[in-house]
C-alpha cells in the first residue's frame, strides 16, 4: 500500500529565506513521487518528479527535492522564498511497479511567505 | 504540451437537480482520466477511475448512481452529479493520464490536472 506523510500541515518563512517542506511516505514497491502546488482557486500544477533516476530531482521555479530510500523521505526545498511561493503544497506517490496510475496524496501544506 | 480542461470553472444549482461537468485533454489522448474532489482545507479524494470504453471504476464510498462518470471519446470525460445536494458542494478536478517512458525497466505515467470546477449546491 502507498501512502504519504507531510509533517507540517502550515509552514510559514520571511521572505528571502529557505523553505522545507518536508514528506515521508509509505510503498511496497519502488515509488514514483511527485510535488504539486496548488494557488488559490487554481489546479494542480506539478513542481517535480522523482521516477527512479536521479535521487535529487530539480523542479520550476527553484524548487528541488531529494529522495532518500534509507529515510523513506522526499522533502521539498528551496534556497530562497518569493511572495508567490505562498501556496498549498501537495506531497503524492504512485507505485510504478504494479503499473497503477492512482496517486495517493498527502493531507498538504500551506506554504506562508512573510514580506 | 499536456493541457486538460474542464468546463464549467464554477457552477450554482439548486438542490435536486443535476450538473454535468467536462474534463477534456486539449494536445493529447487519455484512455485513462481520474475525478477527485476537494473539499475546503482539504487534500484530493480519488472519486473514479474514468477509461474510454468501459465503465468507471468508483471508489469505496463513492455513489455510481450519483456520480455518473462517461468517457465516450480519448479526450473526453464527463462526470454528472446527479439530484446535487448542498453536501456535495465542493471543489471537483479533473486530471488525465498521458504515458512517457522512463528508463529500460519503467515506464510511467503521469496525470496533469484541470483546473477545477467549484460546485455549490444551494
């Protein structure tokens, strides 16, 4: 069964400052894990993918994470925040192995940026 | 490009009658299209599975009868919440699966998303 885990449900950081956001999830098979943002009142828009390449992945607008098999992590990172960072932040995984295309979302994490 | 749509953004009904929403992929085909909904605060719930050709597969809770999924053409998908309620207003999306390889062993898919359609049922 997949599953995911993001810690912190509001995350709030200064402006200019770094972000983590941080996720664990759960899989019995190799995992293909992915971050999308969500701003108010729009769609999902996916900021990165992990699929079994390389273990840091690099995403739009400056975002990176790194999947850690040993930690069951893929936390979400970005050297810098900007005003537009401030949005909902979901933390997703999907089981490539058993070819399923359901994704399984984390709860979320409201990303505050204070000027 | 991996554009999907859904039609309309927003919509108000009155309570007992029924509403059809659109999930359309714009620049690709999608055998497979899925319906979660969202309510406020809240994370994506997987409502069905849409597959052109087949009936929707519906998960555990989830009405059929209610939410009637039809994914008549590789572009199309539509989900029609029948007799609304004011308890399934909510925030309903879209996403549909477009498939890439990755690597020898894998290969993936991956679903982009509509926008959403924001229902209320008064």
């Amino acid at each position: 069964a997949q599953s995911v885990t993001q810690l912190d449900s509001h995350v709030s950081v200064s402006e200019g400052t770094p972000v983590l956001l941080r996720c664990n999830y759960s899989s019995s098979y190799s995992p293909s894990l992915f971050w999308y943002v969500q701003h108010p009142n729009k769609g999902l828009q996916l900021l990165l993918k992990y699929t079994s390449a390389a273990t840091l992945v690099k995403g739009i607008n400056g975002f990176e994470a790194e999947f850690k098999k040993s930690e069951t992590s893929f936390h979400l990172t970005k050297p810098s925040a900007h005003m537009s960072d401030a949005a909902e932040y979901f933390c997703v995984v999907s089981d490539l192995q058993t070819g399923a295309n359901n994704l399984f979302f984390g709860t979320g994490t409201r990303l505050t940026v204070i000027p | 490009g991996a554009v999907v749509s859904q039609h309309p953004s927003w919509v108000i009904c009155k309570s007992g009658t029924s509403v059809k929403i659109e999930c359309r992929s714009l620049d690709f085909q999608a055998t497979t299209m899925f319906w979660y909904r969202q309510f406020p605060k809240q994370s994506l719930m997987l409502m069905a599975t849409s597959n052109e050709g087949s009936k929707a597969t519906y998960e555990q809770g989830v009405e059929k009868d209610k939410f009637l999924i039809n994914h008549a053409s590789l572009t199309l998908s539509t989900l029609t919440v029948t007799s609304a309620h004011p308890e399934d207003s909510s925030f309903y999306i879209c996403s549909a699966v477009k498939y890439g390889t990755s690597g020898i062993k894998f290969s993936y898919n991956e679903q982009f998303f509509g926008p959403g359609t924001r229902l209320t049922v008064l």
